[in-house]
C-alpha cells in the first residue's frame, strides 16, 4: 500500500478509556489514526443512532491523543468519524478495546462497541470490535490498568491482516473477545444464542414508589464452537458476523408455512 | 389451544400512538392482550436496554386500552412485559404497528421496533414486528388518522398462523412492512443492504457554535428480492430473520486467510 492507511478508532467507553488508548497504540504503528468517540461512557445503546437531537463536536487532547469528542453514541462517532473529520472512507474502523467481554446473539444488538463495528460496515469500511473480558466488578471502573497485551497482540494480528488483504468475502465485521487471563490460542467461533436468562429487581425509592433495575445471570451450559465457550476457557474468540439476519430457510417452505399447508 | 394465548403488544412511537391501538384492535380477538410500551416515541434506538438507569412503570389508560407505560426504551418495555406484567413467557409478542417503514440491514440494528421483537425472540417468544410506510413528511405524526387496512389483516394473518403452529423452524422475528398504498399481494423477501446514504448537515446555533444533523438520501436501485424492492413497488414485505449473524462462511477458509495463506 502506498499510501497510509487510515484507521478511525472509536469505542462506547467513552474517550478517557484506557482501552481506546491501549488501541490507539496498536494501529498508530499501522497508519494515520483518527480517534473519534463519545464524550461519555455509552454501553448497552448498540446501533443507536441520534435522529432525534443533534450533535455536537469538540476537538480536545485526552490521554496523549488527539480526539473528538462527540456528544451521541457510538454509532454517531463512527458516522461524524467517516463523513466530517476524516471526510472519506477509512481503510479500517476498530471500536474498542472495550471493558468488557460483548458476546454472544445479544452482544450483537445490544452492543454500543460492535454497535458501532456495523454501523462502519455498513458505511463500507472494514471493521473490527474488540472487548476485554473484565470481572463483572471491575466493568465500570474504566481507568484502572489492565494487562492489554494479549489483546493488543490480537488486533494487531487482524489489523494487519486486513490492511493487508482486505476482509474475507461474506465477513463484515470481526468481534474479537479477548479473555482476562488469556492463553496463545485464538478460535473462530460462532454467537453464543444467549448469554444471559434475565432478571428484575424491584427497589422502592425514598418516596415508596417502585423502580426496577434490569439484571441478568449467565447462562452456564456455552456449547462448544461458540464465542462464550472459547471464552470462559481461556481463548481469544474472533466471531465473523455478517450485516444480513435474514433466516437462513427454504422460502417456498416458508410459504407454505404461510399458506398453512404445515404445520 | 385450551387456555387463551397470551399476547404482549409494544412499540417504539409510545402508546399514544394510532398504530398501537390498530395492533390491539387486531391482538383482542386472537387471545388475551398486554399492551406494555414506552412512555414516549423511542425510534432509532435499536435493541437499546436500559442497565446504567432504574425504570419506572405507570398503569394507565389510553385509547380505550389499559396499558403499562415505560419510561425506557421499547426493549425495556418487552422485558418488564414478559418478566413483570404477565410474568411468564407469552404466545407472541407483537412490536407495532410503526408510523414508517423498517426496511434493510440497518433497521434490524437501529430500529427500535425491530429491536424489541429481537429481544422477544431472545426471551423465547414468537415475534413479529410491523410497520407501515408513511410519507416522510409524515413520520413524526403519530395521531393522523390512517388506514390500517392493509397492515391489520397481514398482522392477523401471520399471528394467526403462528398461534396454530408455531414460528416456522430457523425463524425468529418476522419483520413486517406494509406500503402506504397497499396492493393485496405479499413478498416473502430478505434485507435489502442498505437503504440509506449517509448525509450531515452542518449547521451554527444561535451563539455561533456549530453543531450536526445526521440524515440520509434513499438508495434508488432496490435489488429485486429485497424488502426495499417489494415496499416502493407496493407489495406488503414479510421478511424472516434470524438472531444469529455468524457470517455464513467456511471457518477453513477463514483460518487460512488469518494465517495469510489467502489474499
């Protein structure tokens, strides 16, 4: 390439992460890198997109990086990233490293960090998301120091590859989750269908009135192939995830289905 | 089926919306209705679920309905239907009747309606979301009064069929999309890629600050076969999706890319 590639990082940490920086010292070494986040931590707002109010955008010095500051969700930051700062395409978006694993079916819609991956994607860019497994106490303490260096190692690896030989045909975005006590071994998976079985908790406010927080507790039985499996034993999972959700099924099944010639 | 099924209505426009009731003038009939939606109109917020704030619940009665009023997003309205108002798993969940289209790869990750059905489907439940295309000018008038024709008899259909046998196997959400100008004829169809391109306005307030709106231009060649190509050529859309966004792709194939055998 002759050329140097240009890489937009964003995340939905928010821009004094120390895993946006973590990626930042990765891909600078690749090319000319554009850092373009929330001003604030924006987690579980997956693919939202700011229709309703606009936006606002401020050029600040955070961390040793120049950034941008953008007050919406990650998805904004990817789109003021391609169409207003760097005002063309990049060769790659990465949105992480995020505090905290994102995997599984749910991961994929519910995601601020891979939010942003497919909203990159489907502007047209390469695009990786990538997350760090994180104790489930430690997943809003974004500023403690972390052992990045088997998640640095990997994104290097596909950043590399990508810069090199673009994404593979039929791949979209790659969701890398890199587990907190990593081993060497990468495995390609597939999504995890749940990772959590919901549940609520009912609190009374000051006043007597009910509020309720939305929990969940981990599935526990990961099969085997999937993104929750490889993590929970120690490897780094690299998902290929397409744009396309559409059902996988014979259409003149489903009409009849329809039809209701089955059933 | 002995005992009446169990439906939970919801949506991303709020409950004062028309669309919500056309949805309940149509659920009543088949089973026993649970309208739980949020308090206001939540659109392009995707399968956003609320983990950073508590949420809060009003029984009230609108349009002729007794409803749950959410101060969340429409996937918080979903889990705190099934979970806390029915407090089991309903026979379907019915997203809509949305005031504009959800069409395209980006609707199932942005759009608000399309986003609570994924978690319905998540939870367990058989899920349908429907919309109808409304003139642009017209997206954001939720009381005009419209003809529902169309879109009622297609939702009746289809929870009519499911309630008897079932979501067809390898199927999650039906997504929906009912043109403004309906012919009587129904595509069975997969996501079109994309629907917009993107466009920023940039514009200066009144203190001279700039700030930015996001908006998009319709994409004009609608590939045939897709949801887009069905709706703007006046055929009601039915597309099957799947929660699984795996790419489709040989992981031998994907490995050897990784370790740069390909390129």
């Amino acid at each position: 390439m002759n050329r140097k590639p240009k890489i937009l990082i964003t995340n939905d940490d928010g821009l004094y992460s120390a895993g946006l920086k973590a990626s930042y010292e990765v891909l600078k070494e690749l090319g000319e890198v554009f850092v373009v986040a929330p001003a604030v931590q924006k987690s579980g707002v997956g693919r939202s997109i700011s229709i309703m109010e606009p936006i606002r955008v401020s050029k600040v010095h955070v961390n040793g990086m120049t950034s941008y500051a953008v007050d919406g969700t990650p998805t904004d930051a990817v789109i003021i990233g391609i169409h207003e700062i760097i005002g063309e395409l990049p060769d790659l978006v990465v949105s992480g490293i995020n505090m905290g694993e994102n995997i599984s079916t749910e991961a994929v819609t519910t995601s601020g960090t891979v939010g942003a991956a497919l909203e990159a994607a489907t502007q047209g860019s390469a695009a990786i998301a990538i997350s760090l497994e994180v104790p489930d106490t430690d997943k809003f303490e974004l500023f403690k120091p972390r052992d990045f260096t088997a998640a640095k190692s990997v994104l290097r690896k596909v950043a590399e590859r990508i810069l090199s030989d673009g994404m593979p045909e039929g791949v979209d975005v790659f969701n890398i989750n890199v587990p907190s006590q990593p081993s060497a071994e990468i495995e390609f998976t597939r999504l995890a269908r749940r990772l959590y079985v919901t549940r609520i908790e009912e609190r009374l406010d000051p006043r007597g009135r009910k509020y309720y927080w939305i929990d969940g507790i981990e599935i526990e039985d990961a099969e085997e192939g999937t993104d929750l499996h490889a993590l929970r034993n120690g490897r780094t999972s690299i998902t290929p995830l397409t744009l396309d959700s559409t059902a996988r099924i014979d259409f003149n099944k489903l009409r009849r289905w329809f039809d209701g010639g089955e059933g």
